[in-house]
C-alpha cells in the first residue's frame, strides 16, 4: 500500500521568556493512500502545533522542529528546500467561481480521497480566508455531491469566521465528509476535483452586543 506520510520522531519547541517549551515530542506516524487517521489530545497537548509542523507553518522564531522527519511521498519535509516547499504549496488550486453567476467559491481536493459508504474522512485544504469584520464564509458539499451520494458535512454547515484567520492553527481550513449514501455508493475526488463551496455572507450584531474575547484555536475553540 503506498505511503502518502511518514512521520517519525517529530519533536516541536517553542523558545520563550520563562524556558523552552516542548509542544510535540517524538511523535511518530504513518498514513497510507486511502487512510483515515484522526489525532485526539486534550487543548495544549499539541495537536495544531504537530500539524502545522507537517505543513511547515510553525512561526520561528518562536518554535522550532528540533528533531525527526517528515516523509511526503517520500520527500522529507523537514530538509527540503524552500523552493520545493513554495512547489508543494503552489500546486493546491486556490478556491474559484465557476461562473460569473456563481454565489459559491468551489475548494478542490489536493490528493485523491476515496470516500467508502457510510465512512468519513478529513481533508486538509490547505487554504485560509482573511475577510473584513462582520462577514462569514459559510462552506457547503458541493450540491452535484451532494445530490448524488447524499455526501455531507459532519458539522452540517462550515462557519469561518473572520477571526479564524489570526488564530494559533493559523486559520488552515478543513473539511470532514461523509459518504451517507443510502445506495452503496462510493465517492471517489481526484486531486483538483471540486468538492466543496464557500459563500461569503455579510452579518449583523444586536446593539446591546458586548462580545470581547479573542479567538485563539481553531473548531470549538470559542466555547472554551
């Protein structure tokens, strides 16, 4: 079975007033093609801080990937080059409009995912949206997929908001499917396929809002 990523002794710190801090220490993993692989922590145990060190996003200075490696697709990450970095990162297919008429931008998948009945997957975009205050980009299954394999999101309807972008995981968006096919059918996205629309929505407050706090994670993370 081919290997998409090979993890091994992945180690992440962070340099600050009061010492170092080890976010991530010797992590090790592997994913082959056509795997599901869900990360489970506790907040601060390092879950956003070990996926933005996949994606070669951790801000240095502060942290820094002190050990280990990054295999994807045999390429090492972690030595790589910053030219080959910058292929990596331009080969993704910015979200579009396929019409002039069209109200949604659709967000291509950047590998093939094959999506079985009933099974769920999560796919990184590696796309992030900085829009003016009070608007929200609203994400929806494409309606074709949706139509024909009854393909969903688990959260029903995506919400970015605008202060995602500036939070700690970087505001990196991504998208957990389901195949609730009641035809045992199966979802099969080619890289560069379309998979998912976004649609910014302007929205307003009530005038007693008072709402002050700052986001600083990524889903759920408002409700801490």
């Amino acid at each position: 079975m081919e290997t998409i990523l090979d993890i091994r002794d992945l180690c992440v710190e962070f340099k600050t007033a009061e010492g170092t801090v080890k976010a991530v220490n010797n992590l090790s993993y592997t994913l082959h093609k056509g795997e599901k692989l869900g990360i489970v922590g506790e907040s601060g145990s390092g879950k956003s801080v070990s996926s933005l060190g996949i994606m070669q996003l951790i801000p240095n200075p502060p942290g820094q990937i002190t050990n280990g490696s990054i295999l994807y697709r045999d390429k090492d990450l972690v030595t790589a080059e910053e030219k080959e970095m910058e292929a990596i990162y331009e080969s993704l297919k910015l979200p579009g409009r396929a019409t002039a008429g069209s109200a949604g931008y659709d967000f291509y998948a950047p590998d093939d995912f094959v999506i079985e009945p009933g099974k769920t997957i999560k796919i990184p975009t590696g796309i992030r949206v900085e829009m003016e205050e009070n608007w929200v980009l609203k994400c929806y299954p494409r309606s074709g997929l949706g139509f024909k394999f009854r393909l969903q999101l688990n959260n029903t309807v995506g919400i970015i908001d605008s202060d995602y972008f500036y939070s700690d995981n970087e505001g990196h968006i991504f998208a957990k499917l389901t195949n609730d096919t009641n035809e045992n059918k199966t979802v099969e996205l080619g890289k560069g396929t379309g998979f998912m629309q976004g649609i910014f929505v302007e929205y307003g407050i009530t005038v007693d809002d008072d709402a002050t706090a700052v986001r600083n994670g990524g889903f759920g993370s408002t409700t801490k």
